[in-house]
C-alpha cells in the first residue's frame, strides 16, 4: 500500500484557501495510489497566532465545514486523511488533527503537550488518552509536533496497536527534532512513521521542512529537503508492524523491544517530579 505525506507552506488567517490546496494535493496524491495521506500541523488554519481571540474564529468543530468537504473528498478517492486544525469544542480550542476516512470522520487526537511557541502558548492541552484510529487501510496513532519529544507518546499508540504513527508537524528551523525523532520513534516502537513537516515562513518563524517516511527498521522510505513544496510516497506493509521480534541472526542475535520491556522497573515515569507542579 502506497502513503503519502504532504510537505506543503500553509497561510494564517487563510483557512479557505489552505483548505483549497489541501484539496489539490488530496486529489493528486490519491490519484497516485496513495491511501493514507497526512498533512502538516494546523495545515488548515495556520499556527503563529498572536491570542487565542485571532485563532478562534479559525477553529472548527468536527465534523465541521472543513472536514466535511475533505470526508467527502476521501469517500470519493477512497482514502485515508490526517489534517492538523485548530479544534473548536465546548468552548475550548485545541491544536488537533482530524482522522478522515473513506467512511467519516473517525475522530481527533487533541495535542496533549503544548510548547510555549506560536498558537499553542494560549490553548488548552489535548483532554483525552492517546487513541489508535482504525481505517480500512490500518491501524493508526497521532502525536502532533512536540507531542513526539515525549517517548510515551510513541508508546503508548504502539502498545495500543497502532502500526503506523502519523505526526503533524511545525518543526521550525533550529528545531533539532526533524534530524533524529522519526527515527527513533519508528525503531523503538517497532512502528512505521509519517512526519509531514511545512515549509514557508509564518511571523518571523520559518519551518524547516524535512518531511519523512521511515519503516520500523528505521530505513528511510522517502525524505523532504527544507524548502520545496512536495509529496512524499512511500510502498508498506502496515502488517508488518504487529510482529514486533526482530531476529539479525536467528537462534543467536534476537530481540523484541515490546515483549522485553520490564513495566515494573518504570515507576519513575508516573511520580511527580521533585520541585514541579
């Protein structure tokens, strides 16, 4: 099965036009086989809000407007679709990323770690566990941007039974994430990564780019430069992310990052931290 990640510049307070090329390369990309595709962090409305007064009319609830014409326009090509948004629900806005797919809306993953830089300084941390989404072609998991510093993010889509992880993403340039985190994230796990980065630039902040599509093993599939506008694709086996036993040198050189893991030795990871909040 082919995916695809879009690497693409977004433009604030334009939501009606990022939804249009959006769009575009939805259709382009599913017209080359693609049947999952993931967008950038806050592709629809863009990310260097100045309040949360200026982001607001921008968020959408979900299903809305926006993911409605981008449900039907995955029915239509028959795919699957993560779109980074701003999410507007019970009066709160959360930097989210709707699952679309052929079938729906199957929900949003909400942010849950929120770095002190662009729109994400004035909104409200993402309120529910981190979910694995079934689409027809998979299992997936979502951490948006820096979500993915944060090992357990990873994790815990894994030991859900994610096989691949879709991150949206607004790394900036400077950002030392984009050169190692989708590498990582993929080999711990035992997962295959989607990281679609921006490119442009946004209130003095320019995005690094940098996109990529990397396999459980770590092998890059497809990689962005920092600049161009692009679609990545990339040919997996989703499947092959459930069997987690990786054997070099079978009967000699054997290992399972998932079934080797010793939960009673990681308290340390649920205590409060000394001196913090």
């Amino acid at each position: 099965m082919k995916i695809a990640a879009v690497q693409m510049d977004v433009k604030i307070l334009d939501k009606e036009g990022n939804l249009a090329r959006m769009l575009e390369r939805l259709n382009t990309a599913a017209r080359a086989g693609a049947r999952i595709v993931v967008f950038p962090e806050c592709a629809l409305t863009g990310y260097g809000y100045t309040s949360v007064e200026e982001a607001q009319p921008l968020a959408e609830r979900v299903p809305g407007p926006s993911t409605e014409k981008i449900a039907a326009a995955a029915s239509q090509l028959g795919c699957t679709v993560i779109v980074g948004m701003l999410e507007n629900a019970e009066g709160r806005v959360y930097n989210a990323a709707a699952i679309v797919t052929s079938e729906g809306v199957a929900g949003t993953y909400r942010k849950i770690h929120l770095p002190y830089i662009g729109v994400d300084r004035f909104l409200v941390p993402g309120n529910r566990p981190f979910e694995v989404f079934r689409s027809p072609q998979g299992k997936i998991g979502v951490n948006i941007c820096y979500d993915c510093s944060f090992p357990e993010s990873g994790r815990v889509v894994k030991l859900k039974g994610a096989q691949l992880l879709a991150i949206p993403t607004n790394w900036p340039v400077g950002s030392d994430s984009c050169q190692h985190t989708p590498f990582v994230r993929a080999t711990e796990n035992h997962i295959f990564v989607v990281a679609a980065d921006r490119v442009g630039e946004e209130r003095g902040f320019r995005f690094a780019g940098r996109s990529h599509i990397v396999d459980f093993m770590g092998k890059i599939h497809a990689q962005a430069g920092e600049t161009e506008e692009t679609i990545l694709y990339a040919e997996v086996n989703l499947p092959e992310a459930d069997e987690s036993r990786v054997a070099r040198v079978p009967g000699a050189w054997e290992f399972d990052r998932i079934a080797d893991r010793r939960p009673e030795m990681y308290s340390a990871l649920v205590e409060p931290v000394a001196g913090r909040k």
